[in-house]
C-alpha cells in the first residue's frame, strides 16, 4: 500500500500512490490511514491522481476515513480520474465529500 502523508499548519495532505483501491488493499488501506487521520485530528486533502480504479470496498474505505473524522473538519478528494470521479457521482457520494479538479497547469489554460 502506497501513500504518503505530509503534515502541514492547515492539515494533513495525503498522495494515494495506488493505481486501484479495491478488496485487495481497502482494509489496510483504511486501517493505516484511519489510525492517521484520528491522531493527528486536522482537515484532510488526499491527493488521487494514481487511483485509476476504486470499487464498492475502496469506496466503503473511503467513507470509513471520512466518519473518522469530526464533521467540522473537512475530507477534501482533489484529482480524481474520471473512472473514479463517476464512483463517487453514481453512488451520490460527491454530496458528501468535497471533490476538487486537478490545478490546470499552464499548457491546459491555453
């Protein structure tokens, strides 16, 4: 299981380097991440570029770590690839977490 956690003054910026999230990897993948995410108590950006498949058993993980947390401190999902992006709209799950698109980077704005 790939990520790293980067702890900064505003919160906790979590990179996902995993290409899927699935039965494979989600109970660890919550379990570590949860035991984080509850120590250090902050707002939580998780960094999903890589992830390019997520099925029910990532996204229950996901909703796991987001109830780990106290409801004022917000759970924000910025990169998602399409293919996952459509889990979390198909499910309904985007009213629940903040979703935000990548950055545009100087040769998209053109």
């Amino acid at each position: 299981m790939q990520f790293t956690v980067i702890d900064t003054d505003a919160g906790l910026v979590i990179t996902i380097a995993e290409t899927r999230i699935d039965a494979a990897i989600a109970t660890r993948f919550k379990d570590k991440l949860r035991e984080i995410i509850i120590r250090h108590r902050k707002p939580v950006e998780m960094r999903m570029a890589a992830v390019d498949f997520m099925d029910s058993s990532g996204l229950g993980a996901m909703i796991a770590l987001r109830k780990a947390l106290p409801e004022d401190l917000p759970m924000v999902l910025q990169d998602l690839t399409p293919n996952v992006e459509r889990v979390f709209r198909l499910t309904r799950m985007d009213t629940v977490f903040h979703i935000r698109p990548a950055a545009k980077s100087e040769e998209q704005k053109e």
